[in-house]
C-alpha cells in the first residue's frame, strides 16, 4: 500500500511519538528519503533523486513498465529499491533479474556494494555468494536473489518471491518469462525496466498493459544533455529517425523490428566445459598466441575497429559435424599495423585453412596488406564485403544462384545453431550481442540488419563463411584484388 506521510505522522501522534521518532520512521519508509540519507551519488553527496524519477521511485504499483531511453537512472532506481527492501521488506525475497551476465554482474556489484557500505541499522548481511547465482541472506529475513534467465528460463524454476525487478527486460525471451511469471507469490510485484529494441515481444506487450504504471523516460530527461550530445546521438544512430535513435534516445518502440536469432537455439549451442581462451589486448600490450595447440583445421574470423569500435578476432577449430570456437582476442585501441601481427602470430599458432575478415574501411588495409606477403596469404585471406553479393552454386535449372554477403553469413550461422553444430564457449559478451541484434525488413523486402554492439557476430559471420567456401569449392569464388598499402 502507498505511503502517505500526513496519515502516518497524524498516527504516530495518537500514539504519543514524537517529531524526531516520526522522522526516523520516515526516513526509512520513504525511498527519496532513505536514499537521501543513507546512500552517496558519484561525487559523495547525499543521493537526491531528479524531479522525474520521484514518483517511479515511490511507486508501490504491482506492476510497473519502464519504456526509457539509455542513461536516464533506470539502474540506480533498481539498486535503491533493492538496498531498500533489504532494510524494510523482513522476512520477503525479492528477485533481481536479467537475461544476460553481462548486465546482471555490475548491477548486483552495486547493490553489495551499496549494502556493505551502509552504516548499521539493525540489519546484518549474514551470508553472500555469488556463485553459481547471487544469494544475499540478512539478518531480519530478507533474501535478495540475483540469477540471469538461462536457457529457456531455467535459472528461474523453483523460485517463489515476492518482488521481481527486471533489468534491460526487452531482451528477456518469451520462454524465460513464462518462468518468471511463475516464480512471483500472489499478491507480489512486477517491475520491469527496459530500452525498446523494435521487437514486438513480450516486452512491447506489457508495455501497452492499461492495468501496470506506465513510464517513459528519454534520454533528454538527463540534467546532462544537451543539444549538443543530442546531435552527437544522432549522427551516431543516423539521424532522429532512425531506429537506433527512436530506441535508445527517446525511448519509443518505432517501426516494427525482427530478432536475428532464436536466443534459446544459441544458448543450447554453449557448451561451459569447451576449452576456451579469451584474450583482451590494448595498444600497450605484447600479444603471445597460445602454444599448446590441439592438431586440427582451423579457421580465423575477423572484424576490425581502431578508434571508436573495438577489434574482434574467433578462431574456430572445425571437427566436424562441430564448428567450436577455442579462441577470442578482443583488442581495443590497437592500431591497424598491430591488428596485421596479432592475425600473423595466430597463422603461426594456427595454420589457418582460411581467414575471414570484413573488409569495410577498417579491414581492407588490412587484408590487402596480408594478401602482399605472398601466395600463400592470397590463398588463406577471404575479404568480405558485407554488403556485396556472393555467387553460389547454380540452382538446380542452371540459373545463376546470387546472395547477399551479410544475410547468406548469418543463414550460416542461424543453420548450425538449429542443427547444434556449433559450440560456443559460456562467453557473456557475444550472448549480449546476440540477445539484441535485431533486423527490419525495407520496403521491397531487402534485410537492414542493426548495427550497433555486433563486433563478435561480424567476426563469428566471416568466419563461418570462410569455412564454408573452404569447404564448398574446390576453386574459391573472386575475391578483392591485391594492393600494396602502407600504415
């Protein structure tokens, strides 16, 4: 039930209390005010809330929908509802949820954080872990669970909470859901909180709920933004129109947008016991391939960034009928001529069948230099233009059978998650991505895939296709020319 300060306080008076207990009680009962007294912004102040999150913040809704641009204060909301309830709620759980790693980790970091930092009220944390999900146990009955959806929403079968908060809710999937709806007790709450993707999922739906509190928030919303951060944003998403804009700015679900891939199909795909390396490097950094190669046939995917975008190179180790990913070297920062020696040292450690790399501004330097070391590179090096079209093999009456570069790779990549032929390593990274990579379809049928956050996709489509036309043609299809260039 909502809280109504002049109802409490003229009840704390029949009793005979007085205007310092009354505020005491306050303070913990009133989530503006315990924030404002017991937690500590950025900068070491006392934690205010801006003028737009004060009813959200106070909500006591069973369900609540957040359809909000990125960086308006979707997360510090959630932390201090779950920091909160940990002093309040006794002898309630609650359930923070999310469905992938990558967004649960840092979120729970700091709650704990938070919870530790507080000074005492009469409530201690008697237990912790984190793995395999995070399990905070107080003093007073209060548990507070962390667990991300897993495959299919298993992670959340045999829970039985009270309070729910769902972070980045528009990509959990409609599998996982059902879980969750079955994991709140009668009578508990459901907050969701979500930046639109386009997709027309569960999400969307309970956002267009008449019976759950309904907010948006754009991005303008923040004290910080300004026109000139918002032509930034938009030059960045290409223009105020486009999706990337109308998503992640003002918070709208604008035209319809498809998922690329079936997030269950991908998730049966990992395998946690693969052997697996993962490798961040900076320009600063000396690089050293691994050593203890297992013999087999392997094959290099690449897609390169320097300034903004970071590099993403997967090797694949092909032991048919399985396609495994053993290696990812993430690189952010590293110039073009370091990218060149990272892909030769991995030749040397590798003896790649073939190399693929995208051969957009960034990558065709680089392929064509590689390809001037000699003959043999010529031979490894598949350049790939994403937005070219491929020739495949003649359809059955003769007719020349011609793809598109970018839809043909993911139909690759889509046909062996389905046939669990590829296995990919528990990597939270590339489930993020492929969690939110989403499509729409152009007015004469033509795919327009997002781009965004999809270094490791680009990277897993190059090198897919360059097993396949490794493994489909005895003479490779053309490819780009030879030209000596210099960094």
């Amino acid at each position: 039930m909502k809280l109504h300060p002049d109802r409490a306080q003229a009840a704390h008076r029949r009793r005979g209390l007085d205007t310092a207990v009354f505020d005491e009680w306050l303070g913990l009962h009133e989530r503006s005010r315990f924030a404002a007294k017991y937690l500590r912004d950025a900068r070491g102040n006392p934690w205010t809330p801006r003028h737009y999150q004060v009813v959200s913040l106070e909500s006591y809704a069973p369900r609540k929908v957040h359809c909000d641009g990125r960086d308006v204060g979707k997360t510090a909301e959630i932390e201090i509802v779950a920091v909160w309830a940990a002093v309040v709620c006794r002898r309630s759980e609650m359930l923070i949820a999310t469905q992938c790693e990558n967004h649960l980790y840092p979120l729970m970091d700091r709650v704990v954080r938070r919870i530790e930092s507080l000074p005492r009220l009469g409530v201690d944390l008697l237990d912790i872990k984190r793995t395999p999900f995070w399990h905070l146990r107080f003093s007073n009955g209060f548990v507070l669970w962390g667990r991300i959806a897993g495959p299919r929403g298993i992670n959340f079968q045999g829970l039985h909470v009270d309070w729910q908060l769902i972070d980045e809710a528009q990509e959990m999937t409609d599998t996982a859901w059902g879980e969750l709806y079955q994991a709140l007790n009668s009578g508990g709450r459901r907050w969701m909180y979500g930046v639109p993707n386009g997709l027309r999922n569960t999400f969307y739906r309970m956002t267009q709920m008449q019976d759950a509190e309904q907010y948006n928030w754009p991005s303008s919303f923040h004290p910080d933004f300004t026109p000139v951060k918002d032509a930034e944003l938009a030059l960045l998403y290409g223009g105020r129109e486009s999706p990337g804009y109308l998503h992640r700015v003002l918070g709208q679900h604008g035209t319809p947008e498809y998922a690329v891939f079936n997030l269950d199909h991908y998730l049966a795909c990992v395998d946690e016991a693969l052997d697996f390396d993962d490798i961040q490097l900076t320009e600063r950094d000396s690089f050293e391939p691994p050593t203890a190669v297992t013999p087999g046939e392997y094959y290099l995917g690449c897609d390169l960034g320097y300034a903004r975008d970071p590099s993403e190179f997967v090797v694949y180790r092909a032991d048919e009928p399985h396609f495994a990913n053993v290696l990812r070297v993430h690189l952010r920062g590293v110039n073009y001529a370091k990218q060149q020696d990272v892909i030769m040292a991995l030749d040397r450690a590798y003896d790649f069948r073939a190399i693929g790399i995208d051969c957009g501004n960034n990558g065709r330097a680089v392929a064509h230099n590689l390809m001037a070391q000699g003959e043999d590179w010529c031979d490894k090096v598949r350049a790939f233009e994403f937005g070219a079209s491929l020739e495949l093999e003649p359809l059955p009456d003769g007719s020349p059978h011609r793809r598109p570069v970018k839809q043909f790779m993911t139909e690759l990549l889509e046909r062996r998650m389905l046939e669990r032929s590829i296995v990919f390593p528990r990597l939270p990274d590339r489930e993020a991505q492929y969690a939110s990579h989403t499509y729409a379809v152009g007015s004469h049928g033509q795919i327009h895939y997002e781009k965004g956050n999809d270094h490791l996709i680009d990277a897993d489509r190059c090198a897919i296709l360059a097993y396949y036309l490794d493994t489909h043609y005895e003479e490779p299809p053309p490819r780009i020319g030879v030209r000596v260039e210099t960094f």
